[in-house]
C-alpha cells in the first residue's frame, strides 16, 4: 500500500465510512457527531507505537476486532485513557449517575468501537468486493506497545494509521484506528485496491511501489 493512488483510494474510502459512522454515532449519543477529514499512514510497528505515544503517553483505552476472510487483521480503535469516562458519558448521557459510569465503560467504548470499525471495513469490502467476517471486540486497557504486540503487532509488516477528530458538544477527542497488517495482509489489500483502480480506470497512474 505504497502508492499514491491506491493511497488516495484507501482515504476516500475511509472519509466515506467515518462519515456514516458519524451518523450512527450522532443516534446513539443523541448528539451531532463531527468527524474530521483523517490523516492515513502506513508505519512499521515502532512507528505506530510513537505516534500514539503522541497522542497519550498513558494507557489506552482500545477496542480490538479481529476479521478475516479475503483479508485477514487486527482492526483497533484507540484513545487516551483518561477520556475513556468522558467517552461513556457522551454514549449514556444523562440515563445513568456519575458513580454508575465506569461499571458500563467496557459495554459502551465497545458499542462506538464496534461501530467505528464496522463502518471501515463494510466500506472497504463493498468497494473492493471482498468477503470479510469479524468477530466481537475486546475492550482492553494497558500501554500502546502492549496492546499492539498482543493483537499481532509483533508479526506486523505494517500498521495502516487513521488520525481523526471526534467533536461532540464542541468537545475534541483526538483517535487513531489502527489496522495490523502482516505481509499477505498488505499484499492482499495493495492487490485489491490495484483491482479497483484498473476497474475505475486508473491502473498504472500514480508510480510503482
């Protein structure tokens, strides 16, 4: 997934999918959800390591869902732990007491997970005719290196980055979605998107890898 186009390609998809996760979420928390236009990065391990240690050198809160299928990874939501209350508060709104919030955590950060990550990968398989299966989230606290290395990280040939901001009540939460992707995953998914662009009649533009 080196190449320009199937770079754009990949970003349009996703602007797509966040947008119609947008929507679900705005149902679900009752309030407008905003999504920013995200920023994709292919990165090595490591590098996907640092950039959310840039975003929170703490814990994570992370929702990990495992597909298989024509492409087969470890898809990842993933934000500071300290705004994972904030999170549930803004999926519970006012139907449940401050001291109630963190017993419904897991359940909630797992429900936005769910459909955050669902929204991608339904895009990316209507788009490239690929047959996907997933399997239910885990919710998971711990160090961003820890997280990684226990879904696949260690194995990663490459961490597919989205950066996005959420805007909920004029309130920012800064999010990567992280897709972990060993060599056939790669290969798999720079192959179908080369498929897409032949179809759509843009095969050979934009360079080699």
């Amino acid at each position: 997934m080196s190449r320009p186009l199937q770079h754009d390609a990949l970003l349009e998809a996703f602007n797509v999918a966040l947008a119609r996760a947008a929507v679900s979420l705005s149902r679900l928390m009752q309030e407008t959800i905003v999504v920013t236009a995200p920023q994709l990065e292919l990165l090595a391990a490591d590098g996907a390591i640092a950039r959310i240690k840039a975003l929170a050198d703490e814990r994570v809160a992370a929702v990990v869902q495992r597909f298989e299928g024509d492409l087969a990874a470890h898809a990842l939501l993933l934000f500071p732990q300290s705004r994972a209350l904030e999170v549930v508060r803004l999926a519970v709104g006012g139907l449940v007491g401050e001291e109630d919030l963190s017993e419904l955590e897991e359940e909630a950060i797992s429900e936005v997970g769910n459909i955050l990550l669902n929204a991608c990968m339904a895009v990316l398989a209507n788009q490239l005719h690929m047959q996907l299966r997933t399997a239910p989230p885990d919710y998971v606290l711990d160090m961003p290196e820890h997280v990684l290395a226990s879904h696949g990280g260690a194995a990663a040939s490459a961490v597919l980055m989205i950066h996005m901001i959420m805007t909920v009540e004029s309130r920012d939460l800064a999010t990567y979605i992280a897709f972990l992707l060993d060599a056939r995953a790669n290969a798999a998914l720079a192959d179908a998107f080369d498929r897409y662009l032949e179809d759509i009649g843009l095969a050979g533009e934009g360079g080699h890898a």
